[in-house]
C-alpha cells in the first residue's frame, strides 16, 4: 500500500518518534511510505537516517489556511495514497481540513496520542473526514468511543524497539549514588517538572545517594533551574539539554530509575523505552495509560498524582541492590512481551489492510471534487496569515505561561475568597 504519515513537524518528541518508528517499520514490510509535515523541524534529518522518504508541505508567504490545506489535499490526491495516517494535534490542523478534500478511494485514519478533551473535541468534529481512529492506550480508546459513538476506535499501545542483547550487557550496573534520569519536555503543566525539585529535595532530606539527569527543554527550563536552586539541589542535578533519539536510548542505559512525574500522557513512548533498557520507571498513576504500562511494584512503581512522598518511597527501594535488579529484569522482560514495536506494527497493518479493501467506508457520499462547503473552516481560515512582530509573540508566550502557572495551582480557595 501507498500510506503517509501526517503531523505538524519533525521536532523532538514523542510524536515524530512514534512516527519514525511506525513508519519504518511499514516500509520495512513492503509499504511504500511517506512522512508529510508542515515544516521540517530539528529531526528532519532523522527521516533519511531511518531510509524515510520526507514531504514539507512548502510555505508560501501571506497564505491562508484555506489555501493550504488545498494544496496539501491535491499533493495527496496527486500521489494517489491508499491510506493517510493523520496524528490528531491541534498544531496539525491543515491536515485536518486537507482530509475533507481527498478523493473516496483515499481512507483516513487517525490517531489519538493523549488524553486530553481538547483533541477529542477535534476529533469529533472532524468524524465525516476520517474512517477509523486509533487511541495509543486503553483508556484513550475508551474515552474516544465516548465522543464518537458511532466511529470505529481501536486500541494499540505504542511499541518500542527491543535492544539486542550485545546493547544491555552495556547497561550500568547498580551502583550509588543512583542514577535517576527525565527525559521529556519542560513544560509543567503538561510533564509536571516543577515536582522534580522537590523529589530531590526530599531525596537529600531523607540522605538518599542520588544524582538526577534532565534531558529536554522547553519553556520552562529557566524557571526548574530556578526551583533547583531554591531547593538546595542543583549540585545533584546535570541539565543534559536536547539529545537526539539515538542519545537518549544510550542515555536510559546509563541511568537506573526514570523519574517521570507526569500530569498527562497517552502511552508515554519515554516509559516503554527506559523499561525495555532496564531503566526502572517511577511515574504517575494514571488509569488506563500508565498503569498499562507498568506493573506496579513488579516492573516499576507508580504514585498518585503529586505526591512527593510516595515517588520518593518508590526510589528509596531501588537503593537496594536486589530490589533494583528484579524489577530491571522484569521490566525488560514485559517490553519484550507487550511493547515490541513489531507487535505494534502487527496489528497497524491488520487495520490498515482492513481499510484498503473498505471495511470502515465514511457515511457521508462526497463527490470527487470535495467542495468547500463540506470542510469546517472557520471565517479566519480565508484570511492570509501575517506574521506577528516578535515582541507580540514574545508578550503572547509570557502570558501563556503565567496562566499555565495559575492553572496548575489550586485556585479554588482563591475564589472562595473573592467570593466571601
């Protein structure tokens, strides 16, 4: 089959590497792939690395969305797809409106990677665009069904590559202090990094021989340095910065605990990877997603959103030597099982050969043409886009910030007492 992969950008992620890997491994099946984006991004490289045939949608100045999403739609009409994979993301919103465009023999199916209500909200307004969706965790799945009863929703937990077995015998041994490791994106609100100063805060109250690695940046990286700082532990902290795919992999070889105190996920690629290297993983409970992917107390450790105590606990049991090792062996172990990118891959191409002989057809009846009137673009979409001066965006960005700051805090006291 003839597939793409559509999403906004070759950044650093889990996304594009969910993407690299997928799309890979489907080329390595006799697939003819192609990866669409909007803009090439910092992993862009990776795609030739990976023997991935890349298309950028080109940027023309002073264009409306609407007109962009025309043209992405007639490059995918053009090259005759049989399957457009779609990654759901609000960023990725040209695509969105592309899909409406496309001609009947053309399926669409869509992926869910969080559970958040903004991308179901999208989802379900896009319903006469796409066949099939695919939510990378139980509960995603569960929670789509929710929102679009009438659209078939499957459930296949992202995979990761299994290292040989030449690669762990290069794992670090247990050893103090411990090595604990993040990788992820800076942002607070979303990976919950303003907890990790106060893990290692408590981590040097209790005299636990630890050392931790942040790999990642991000918006608020200036402001955990900051908190670091605050808390009396920076001297325990290496701030690693961006690494590239390949780095991290090595990285999560050289470290014994990832701390992952996460406030929202899908299926946290991070996770699977650390696991399948031996990396055992203390994260936050979150039903459906997390708890899928760890065995609690057998493979890694969860604890209840923002509980400082209990993460710490988790770590304090990988100070002993046999505890870190039994669950390292089983966490390898059920990667090997369950999280095998192969077996990811598996079942992808069953649906998507499912899709190829129709087995999910849209309701709706389209003409070849796909007039405008069928998409949902709204009355700023005709509009071309201007840039906006730099001190705008920057003004913008702060306020985003603090009002992600406000949000993460608990506010309803607050209110109360306004309104006493």
């Amino acid at each position: 089959m003839k597939l793409a992969i559509s999403l906004e950008e070759m950044t650093v992620g889990g996304g594009p590497k969910y993407t690299l890997m997928l799309g890979r491994s489907l080329a390595s099946l006799g697939h003819d792939v192609t990866i669409c984006t909007e803009r090439p991004g910092v992993w862009w490289s990776e795609l030739e690395a990976h023997g991935l045939t890349g298309y950028c949608l080109p940027s023309q100045s002073r264009e409306s969305t609407v007109k962009r999403a025309c043209r992405l739609a007639r490059y995918w009409n053009e090259q005759r797809f049989d399957v457009i994979i779609v990654n759901a993301s609000l960023l990725n919103h040209v695509a969105h409106h592309a899909c409406h465009m496309l001609e009947d023999n053309i399926r669409v199916m869509l992926i869910l990677h969080g559970d958040w209500d903004a991308m179901y909200e999208l989802a379900a307004r896009e319903t006469a665009a796409w066949n099939c969706a695919v939510g990378v965790s139980p509960k995603v799945q569960e929670k789509a069904a929710m929102y679009f009863r009438e659209k078939p929703v499957f459930s296949i937990s992202n995979g990761v590559e299994i290292p040989s077995t030449a690669i762990l015998q290069t794992r670090r041994p247990w050893e103090l202090p411990l090595r604990l490791l993040f990788v992820g994106r800076l942002i607070d609100s979303h990976k919950g990094v303003f907890r990790l100063p106060l893990i290692l805060a408590e981590c040097r109250r209790r005299d636990l021989s630890v050392r931790l690695t942040v790999i990642g940046d991000g918006e608020d990286r200036k402001e955990l340095e900051s908190r670091f700082q605050d808390a009396g532990v920076s001297d325990l902290v290496e701030m690693a910065g961006y690494l590239d795919p390949e780095a991290t992999l090595t990285a999560m070889l050289k470290h014994h605990v990832l701390v992952f105190p996460t406030n929202m996920e899908g299926m946290p690629l991070v996770v699977l990877e650390a696991q399948a290297r031996g990396c055992v993983c203390v994260t936050t409970r979150l039903p459906g997603i997390t708890d899928v992917a760890i065995e609690d107390g057998v493979t890694g450790y969860l604890a209840e959103p923002g509980k400082i105590e209990q993460f710490v606990d988790h770590v304090q049991v990988m100070l002993d030597r046999d505890g870190w090792k039994n669950a390292s062996d089983a966490a390898m172990e059920r990667s090997c099982c369950c999280f095998s990118v192969d077996a990811m891959v598996s079942q992808y191409e069953t649906i998507l050969r499912d899709l190829d002989q129709n087995a999910y057809p849209l309701k709706r009846t389209y003409n070849v043409t796909r007039k405008l009137g069928s998409v949902p673009f709204y009355w700023w979409n005709y509009f071309p886009r201007i840039p906006a001066p730099d001190f705008f965006m920057n003004g913008v960005g702060a306020l985003r910030k603090r009002w992600r700051t406000l949000r993460g805090r608990n506010l309803k006291p607050l209110v109360a007492d306004i309104r006493n």
